[in-house]
C-alpha cells in the first residue's frame, strides 16, 4: 500500500476507532455518548464536509475496483431506532456509487409467507452476489430486537413450543454471530452500523416532522409508542452488539445526534474496509492481451 495511503488510514482509523466494537465482551452502550462528534466541532462542518465529500469520491473508486474483482461482496447493516437517520445516512453515503454495484433492501414486518420459514429466510434470499455491496436498512438483527421488546411477534413466528425457551434470545444471537462467521469465510466484508441517536434528539426530530408539513409523511404514531420502549430497546441493543461483534463482523456504534458526524464516520468505516481489501484491477494475462491486439486490429482495418 502506498505510503500516503497508510497515512490516511491511520486518520480513518483515529476517526472511527473509538465507534468500532470488534469484542463484545464489557460493551456498554451508555460508553458511547449519542452527541459525540469526535473533537470535530460544528465549526468544522465545511471541513467535515469536504472529509465526506472525498471519502464518498475513494468509495465511488474502490467500488469500481471491487465489482471488477468480483471475489468478495460486502454488507452493510443499518440499524436504529426511528428518526437515528439511517435512510439520509444511505442515500448520503452511497450518493454516486455504480447502481449496478448496490442494491439497497428495506426490511419491514414479515409477510405470511415470510413468517412461515426459519428467520433468517428472507434476509438470506437479499444478500449481495460478490463484487456487489449489499444494504439491509434494518435486517435479521429486527429478529433480537423488535420482536424481543414485543414477544407477541415471536408467537406469530410459528415456532414448536419446545423450542421457545428462556435462552431463545441467547440462541439466536449465537445462530447470527455463527451466520455472519460464515459470510465472512465466503469472501463476504460484514459491516455493521447502530446508529446511536438520544431520546431527547429523538423527541425532537419527532417534533420537527410534526412541525413541517413537507416532513409530516414521514411521521407515524406508531414511533411515539416504540419510543415508549426505549429502555427495553437499548438492552436488546447491548445485548445483539455483545453477542455478535467480532472482528470478522465488527459493529459500528455511531454518535447520530448530528448527521454530519454520523455520515462522515459511517463512509470513512466503509472506505477503509475497501481499503484493507487492496483492490486493483483483474490484470489481463497474455491470451487476453493478444485478444486485445486482435481487436484493435479489427477495427483500425474497417474502412469507415
Ligand atoms: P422509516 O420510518 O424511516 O420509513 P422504517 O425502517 O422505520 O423506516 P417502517 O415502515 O416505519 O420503516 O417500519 C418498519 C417496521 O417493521 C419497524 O417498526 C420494524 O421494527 C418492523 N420490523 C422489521 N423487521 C421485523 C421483524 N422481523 N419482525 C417484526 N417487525 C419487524
Ligand atoms: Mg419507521
């Protein structure tokens, strides 16, 4: 890797490290402060802007690089409670990328047919084919989170009674960690991202909807009752990041009370995953490179 490249890295690294969790063990959630900006002060923002700006430009390169190979894929998990700004975190961070190399899946309650297979079913079917990035704005981690907080949802999961214990939590957050293990032995980069908003930031994005008449659509009662269970869903949250970060999937727990910080953190985790990849272009071997000659010989030989 060239020597600037490493310098840049090691920025990367200072921005993002302290958000990294790659052990679970001693995670706790309340050690990451929701209004964190990294000793980067609003003043910054035009620099901070410029920071994402060209971190979104090495990804829309790396991205290229990376659909050329077409060895590994990578997947990126969104999660949060309502209004952390997972969907401007992806529209903002993708911006530019190769449609063709991305493909965004939003997942919502499961249908019928959904709820008639094994959990991880409909996720599975989405994952991203390789030279590909694949975004689950939410994902399988719904599974330990809503439907822990709501244990109604698991009894329309269908289960065998025998099989809904007390350790059901525990079990399932084992069966992801050993999934994304998996993943990332096929070739998969497993990026996982909690963006982490204050309940007080929360209320006040809530307010603002209900305030704008532009941003009402975006508003659902249905957000002010969850947010009525936000202790349960923060415990849930600890949990899923203890049992399954790890190095081959490591979680980003990401300060979302300022987009800005939010945004730059989440493309610089990404650039420096393409990064440690050191993608290069397939080079083309000798049959290939006579193939080339032929070509060019072909049509600098057409009359018109
Ligand atoms: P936004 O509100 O920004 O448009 P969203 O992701 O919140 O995006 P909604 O349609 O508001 O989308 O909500 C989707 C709902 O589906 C969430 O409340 C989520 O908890 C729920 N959900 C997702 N996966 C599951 C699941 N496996 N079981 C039950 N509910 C789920
Ligand atoms: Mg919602």
């Amino acid at each position: 890797m060239e020597k600037k490249k490493r310098e840049i890295l090691k920025r990367i690294d200072k921005l993002v490290g302290p958000y990294r969790i790659t052990k679970g063990k001693g995670f706790r959630l309340k050690d990451i402060d929701p209004g964190d900006t990294g000793g980067l002060d609003s003043e910054q923002k035009p620099g901070a802007r410029e920071m994402l700006a060209r971190g979104i430009q090495w990804m829309v390169e790396e991205q290229d690089k990376f659909y050329a190979a077409d060895r590994h894929s990578m997947l990126l998990v969104f999660q949060a409670m309502d209004a952390a700004g997972k969907d401007g975190t992806i529209r903002h961070v993708m911006s530019g990328v190769n449609p063709q190399g991305c493909q965004v899946y939003s997942f919502k309650q499961p249908s019928m047919e959904e709820l008639d297979h094994d959990f991880m079913w409909r996720y599975q079917k989405c994952l991203p084919e390789r030279g590909r990035i694949g975004i689950f704005n939410r994902s399988y981690y719904e599974e330990v989170l809503v439907v822990r907080v709501h244990e109604e949802l698991l009894e329309r999961q269908k289960l065998p009674q025998d099989l809904v214990t007390r350790d059901i939590w525990e079990e399932r957050l084992k069966d992801i960690a050993g999934f994304e293990r998996y993943l990332a032995r096929q070739g998969t980069v497993v990026l996982k991202f909690f963006l982490h908003v204050s309940r007080r930031e929360q209320k006040r994005r809530f307010l603002e909807r209900l305030d704008m008449p532009d941003k009402n659509w975006k508003f659902s009662s249905a957000d002010v009752t969850e947010r009525g269970h936000w202790r349960d869903y923060m415990a849930a949250y600890e949990d899923a990041i203890r049992a399954t970060a790890s190095r081959e999937a490591p979680w980003h727990v990401i300060p979302a009370d300022n987009k800005w910080f939010t945004r730059l953190v989440v493309a610089a985790a990404i650039v420096e995953a393409f990064w440690k990849l050191e993608l290069a272009y397939p080079q083309v071997d000798d049959a290939k490179k006579k193939d080339l000659a032929a070509a060019r010989k072909a049509l600098m030989g057409e009359k018109k």
